[in-house]
C-alpha cells in the first residue's frame, strides 16, 4: 500500500473500498464521483454525461462507513492542518488559537480567522488524522428513537 498523502473531506466506505463523497444529512445521500476512465464497480457506478464521469447514489445504510478526514500536526508546538505535501514543503492551516503569532511567523492571513503558509515536512511533529463519523445522529435516532 502507497501512502496517499493528507486527507481532508468526506470519505465513504462501500464494500471495503474507501471513495471520496459528499454526503448530505438532511436526506441521507452519499454521492461518489469519479473520472476515472472504466467504471471503478459496474453495480454502483453509471456514467453521468454532464459530470463527465462515473457517479453513484447511495444512502448511508448502504454504506459500511460514512465519515469526514483531516490531517493534523505541530508546528513549533502550535496546531496545524497538513493540506498539501510537495517536494518536502507541507502546505498547512493555522489550526491554533492565537493569530497574531501566525501572522509574526510566516503565516498570511488569508480571511478574518484563517492563516496558511508552507512549512518544511520534516519540523512536523505530532503528525495524525482526526476522523469524525457524520452518520452518528442518524444511526443513535434509528437505534434509540428520535432525541427529544
């Protein structure tokens, strides 16, 4: 197995293969895209003209595993989200609580309370992926009853 690099986004587990998704908890939809030339399982997938690519509806019940991935790490012992890695340089957001000094150490503010710069991989430390399972409320109401 290759090492795919940091993640960041919703990933559903169908059948024990991991695919990006996007998933909407209002209806309960997992929609999984790709533009992968052949159809990556001909008994999800159909071939969506205007995406230009293949995609698949599902629910969450349909799938084993329906959850959003980030990357973390410390940078001189502040917290930072590890978006990119190339050629040994991290790309990361500020992910701390204290601005100013992102700002006096090389991060640009990029919005009111958002700070990215680029950062060598290897003062990294701490380096992990936080998932957060976005189908929980659903599964805990169907199992126990709506929460009231």
């Amino acid at each position: 197995m290759s090492y795919q690099g940091p993640r960041a986004g919703q990933f559903a587990v169908v059948r024990g293969v991991t695919h990006p998704c996007t998933y909407s908890p209002n209806d309960d939809r997992v929609i999984l895209k790709t533009r992968q030339a052949d159809n990556p399982d001909a008994s999800l997938f159909t071939w969506h003209t205007s995406f230009g690519g293949w995609v698949a509806q599902l629910t969450s019940q349909d799938c084993d595993r329906v959850y959003a991935a980030r990357t973390y790490g410390r940078w001189q012992g502040h917290r930072v989200a590890v978006d990119a890695v190339v050629g040994g340089i991290a790309s990361v957001t500020y992910a701390d609580s204290n601005g100013s000094w992102a700002g006096q150490n090389g991060f640009t503010q990029v919005d009111k309370y958002e700070y990215q710069g680029e950062v060598p991989v290897g003062e990294l430390a701490d380096v992990h992926e936080e998932q957060r399972d976005l189908t929980f409320n659903r599964w805990r109401d169907r199992t126990f009853g709506e929460a009231r």
